[in-house]
C-alpha cells in the first residue's frame, strides 16, 4: 500500500515551516555553531525558547532562557536595574535592553534576545497598550531594541512577540557571521 502523495496544503505548510526563523536560526548555527544564545522571556512566556528548542540541534548553541514574568524576577534574575521599572516600567525600552544583557551575562552568551510587552487582554494604558511589545538583542557589540504593535488575541500577540525576537536573532546572527567570514 502507497501513501497518497503531500497535498497542496502539506507542502504549503512544509515550506512556511522551512522558513521559520527558528529553523533559520538552526541553518545558520546547528553544523559549525560559532556563537551561542540565551533568552530573556516576559510577555512570550516561554515560547521563544520552546521553539529554538523543538529543533533537532539546537542544544548545541542555545544555552537556555529565565522567563522573567514579574518585576522581581526581572530584577533578581536579569539584574534589571529596580530604576527602570520605576520610571519607564517593565513594558519599555530600556527595561528590554537590559532584560537582553542580563541573560546575556548570566549564561554567558555570545548573543541574548528578550521581550516584554502587554499581551491582554488585561493591562493597557492609554500609553501602553495591548500588543505593545519591545524585543531586545545585546551581543559585544552592543544592544538594540524594537519597538512593535501587534494585534489579536493574548495567543496572537504571543506568538508575534517571539516570531519578532526570533527574527531579530537570526538577522543579528547573519550579520554578525557574514562579517566574521
């Protein structure tokens, strides 16, 4: 017995999996990794790292992730100077470039994405509304942050927040292995 051959819609799916960035990410790093990564996790709770880590191979730079959901972990944990969260609060800029250097530092790695945002449904303001949420890559180079708006449900503005940070790390490890050679 045959199996009937991949319908439009299997290879529709096949191929948009080929191009997530987490298997981007393992193209680049999982034969001859050069550089290891870590995460910082606020709004995404976790999913950034669950994806790097669905990928066969990916044990050999990822080195791991602190889901960092409350203000004291963000303190504790990532060494998120309590300043911060004072005057430009968790949900910033500032807070998510320093989330990305304090997992950077506390595993050691070459490279660190975090995020932070508002999710929902609950927890907006006028200012800060749901969807808005900041991704964050430090690496020794230094560190840059985004600024995004999404929208949809809590699901939607979840998986959009690691689809950012992991896209922002697969850009940042193209650049930085184009420019090593």
């Amino acid at each position: 017995m045959t199996a009937d051959p991949p319908s439009a819609s299997d290879r529709d799916e096949r191929s948009q999996d080929e191009a997530a960035p987490e298997v981007r990410l393992n193209r680049r790093l999982g034969d001859a990794p050069r550089l290891t990564i870590a995460a910082a996790e606020s709004c995404s709770g976790g999913e950034v790292a669950h994806r790097i880590t669905a990928i066969a191979g990916s044990s050999t730079y990822f080195l791991g992730s602190i889901v960092a959901y409350s203000n004291e972990a963000k303190i504790n944990l990532l060494g998120v100077p309590p300043e911060i969260i004072e005057t430009r609060g968790a949900v910033s800029a500032e807070c998510a470039r320093a989330m990305a250097e304090g997992v950077r530092k506390a595993f050691g790695a070459d490279v660190a994405v975090s995020t932070t945002g508002i999710a929902g449904p609950g927890g907006a303001t006028a200012r800060k509304p749901v969807g808005l949420v900041y991704t964050a890559i430090a690496g020794p180079d230094g560190t840059r942050c985004r600024e995004h708006h999404f929208t949809g449900d809590r699901k939607a503005v979840v998986d959009a927040a690691a689809s950012a940070a992991l896209g922002l790390l697969v850009e940042h490890i193209t650049a930085t292995l184009a420019a090593s050679g």
